[in-house]
C-alpha cells in the first residue's frame, strides 16, 4: 500500500460557514418541538418497558451468554406467569437458575476439559485409584448404574473410536473405525470389553459422603499407557437422561414446576403435575429409508419419556451419534457392552413413565434396545413398575399402557398407520 502523503490542498475541505441562530424564533415552533421531544422520549420508554415485560404463557428458555454451558443440546420450554410470580420476575428468575444448572452440568460430565475446584469425569479418570469427593450429582449417577448393572460408562475407549466413526466425511473413511468392517478394530474392542465387563479389572466404588474411587487394575493401566488412551469412565450418549433429569430437578426443587424440558437426542421431562393442560409427543416410524408421524401421544400430567431411534432425525446434533452410508447401513451410539458393535432391536422405542426419571427409565429399556433381537415381553414385565413403551410394527403403533391416548394416526398416500395396545 502507498502510504505517501499526497497534496493535502487538493482534498481539503471547504470551510464551513458560521449558522447564526435567529433569536426571534417563533414560540409555537419552540412548542412544537419540546412536544416532539417528549413523544419520542415517551416512546423510546414504552419500548423499553416492552421488551423488559414479559408476557404471561409459553416461552422458550435460553441459558445465558456462557458458551461453557450444555443448553445447546437442550430446549426448556415454560409456561410464565402461572405461579405467584409476575411472567417477568419468574422468567428471570427461571433464566438464572436454568444457566447455572447448565453449566454444572456440562462441567460435570465433560470427559476431556477439566475445570478449576470440579472434581468431573475428566478429573476422575485422570486420577484412577485414588478416592474423590465428587458433586451429588455425580455419585448419585454412578449410583444409579451400579444399581442396574449397568456396565456401558466403562466403555470409554471404544466410545472414542466410535466418535471418530461419527466425525467421518465419506464412507472410505469409516473403514478405520467400524467393526463391520475392520477385524483389527473387532480384536481392539473385544480387548478393551475384556476389562470393561470385569469388575476386578475396572469399577466405581462408592464410599459414601460423595466420595467415589475409580479402581483400575494394574494390568488395564498398563494396556491403556501401551494403546495411548487415559479415558476409562464416559457416560457418552447416555448423559443427557441424567443431565435431563438434573435440571429437572433442580427447577422441581425451586417451584418452578410448569415447563417441560427435552435433549435433542431423545430424554424428556415434563415437570407439570397439576395444571390439566395437555402435551403431545410424537411417535415416528422408520420404513426403509422413509420416517413417518405414525402418531401423536397425548398427556396432561408430570412425565419422564426416552425415545431410542436407529436413524438419525432433522436435527444438527445427530452427527454426534449416527453415521449413514451410501448405501443407506446406519451406525449408532448404542454400543452393546458384549462385543462393542451398535444395535437397535427396533428402530424406535419410546418408553415413558410418571414415577421414574429419565435415567432410569433408560437404564431398564436399554438391555431391550440394545440388543440382536427385539422382545416385546421384557418390556411388558417394566409395566408393573410404572415403565410403559409404544413402539411400530408393520404400520401398527404397539403400546402397553390401556390408558393411552393416541391420535393423529398417518394416513396419507397409500399408507395409513392404526394402534393397538398389547395385552399381557
């Protein structure tokens, strides 16, 4: 660039004439123009005020600015201004306590990103055999796994081989990490499942007073420093059910009690227990490469729902946990803890419940789920317990619950979609 200065004289402006104010300005005009300023002064309150009132009814929450937070994943929905508060004060209130639980929350179940005084899943497998005092939320999610059996968070290697999986542009790609088609990964999972499903080899105790340790044997610290990974512990797709639940919770604990809040893959929470206002949830079917609105489920009270899908849907998350070939052959997050391969035993399950949470729903659909071959029965011996399901066959909305309600059955072009509910 040339940065020389050329003749300023050419440029130079004209000088600029001196406006002498007329004294004997007229006293309407003056008038006139005080009246004006105070319109606008006016004015410029009433937007204020508008856009700091809120209205009474449904709103969508958003956390604040952080970017540390997980509400990206999340969508809360409130109904403002039905408790004692004004909609203005509630969602205010609403806002901080919903940024600050989202916050906790992914600090608590990153894997990769340790934070300052928080003792999370980065922190704890960085420090293996050593005891831990962690957040309640933490040791009451561990404790929930341990108490179901559930041995899926130590898979945290073949999640991260899965992730790769995931993050692939092109089908060459995949060929690295995918079991279906690469023994040397199939050998590589069945060594990592070898110690994930051996207790002695890896496992959470819990000491109680929130203290946790996570006991690793010498032998798997040894495999992990030869490989190169230090991940032992992840909750991976499964996090958001207890992140899910946590918020919901905490709002629960607070009184803020009319609002309902969903992750994008799958985990809700409907906290109204009293107000009769009804809710929809819809069930979709997969039909070859095709995904219906089979239907329509309908409910006017407080609700835990997990819904398992084997396609990914319209959202800009799924890439996360599926990968679709050319071919159409998908691969998902839901791992088996036997052999490391990604199952669905039918393409969609919605499972739901007015007892249970979002956690524990899944952890007792999941041996269902995940699995080579679908059995309707299991899900049957869930009834007793509160944990109803309803999931498609051959155009047929399937269902458990007597009480059910469902509507808006697909019934378009050819194709039409009827309920049935199963009996025992």
């Amino acid at each position: 660039m040339n940065r020389t200065v050329g003749n300023r004289n050419e440029n130079h402006p004209k000088p600029v004439k001196r406006i002498e104010l007329f004294e004997g300005f007229p006293k309407s005009r003056f008038v006139l123009t005080i009246v004006l300023i105070l319109i606008g002064v006016c004015a410029l309150g009433y937007s204020v005020m508008s856009f700091l009132t809120v209205d009474t009814g449904w709103a969508t929450i958003e956390a604040g600015s952080s970017e540390a937070n997980c509400s990206n994943e999340l969508i809360f929905q409130y109904y403002l201004g039905a408790g004692d508060k004004s909609a203005t004060v509630e969602k205010k209130a609403v806002n901080i306590l919903y940024t600050e639980a989202a916050e906790k929350a992914y600090q608590l179940f990153h894997t990769s990103q340790g934070f300052a005084g928080v003792n999370n899943l980065y922190y704890i497998n960085q420090h293996p055999n050593e005891e831990i005092e962690v957040d309640e939320v933490l040791y009451e999610a561990f404790s929930m796994i341990k108490k179901h059996g559930n041995r899926a968070i130590y898979l945290a290697p073949v999640y991260a081989q899965y992730d790769n999986l995931f993050g692939c542009n092109d089908d060459a790609e995949t060929i690295n990490f995918d079991p279906c088609q690469n023994d040397e990964i199939v050998e590589y999972f069945a060594e990592i499942i070898s110690f994930a499903e051996n207790q002695d080899a890896i496992d959470i105790e819990l000491l109680g007073g929130h203290k946790i340790k996570l006991v690793v044997s010498a032998a798997y610290l040894d495999y992990a420093a030869e490989i190169g990974f230090a991940e032992f512990v992840d909750f991976y797709w499964m996090k958001n059910a207890f992140i899910v639940d946590y918020i919901a919770d905490t709002m629960k604990a607070n009184g803020f009690v009319f609002g309902s809040i969903s992750s994008y893959d799958g985990f809700v929470r409907n906290l109204d227990e009293a107000s009769g206002l009804e809710y929809a949830f819809n069930i979709f079917d997969r039909d070859g490469k095709s995904v219906y609105q089979a239907g329509v489920m309908r409910y006017n009270h407080a609700m835990s729902i997990v819904y398992l899908r084997s396609y990914p849907a319209n959202n800009s998350l799924d890439w996360q946990h599926y990968y679709v070939f050319r071919n159409g052959e998908i691969r998902t997050a839901y791992v088996d803890v036997a052999d490391g391969y990604c199952k669905s035993a039918v393409d969609s399950l919605v499972s739901y419940s007015q007892n249970s949470s979002c956690a524990e729903v899944l952890l007792q659909v999941m041996p269902v789920y995940i699995n080579d071959y679908f059995d309707a029965e299991k899900l049957m011996k869930l009834v007793p317990g509160g944990i109803y399901s309803i999931y498609c066959e051959n155009n047929r909305i399937l269902y458990n619950e007597s009480s059910l309600v469902l509507t808006d059955l697909y019934d378009e072009n050819g194709i039409q979609y009827t309920a049935e509910y199963i009996v025992d």
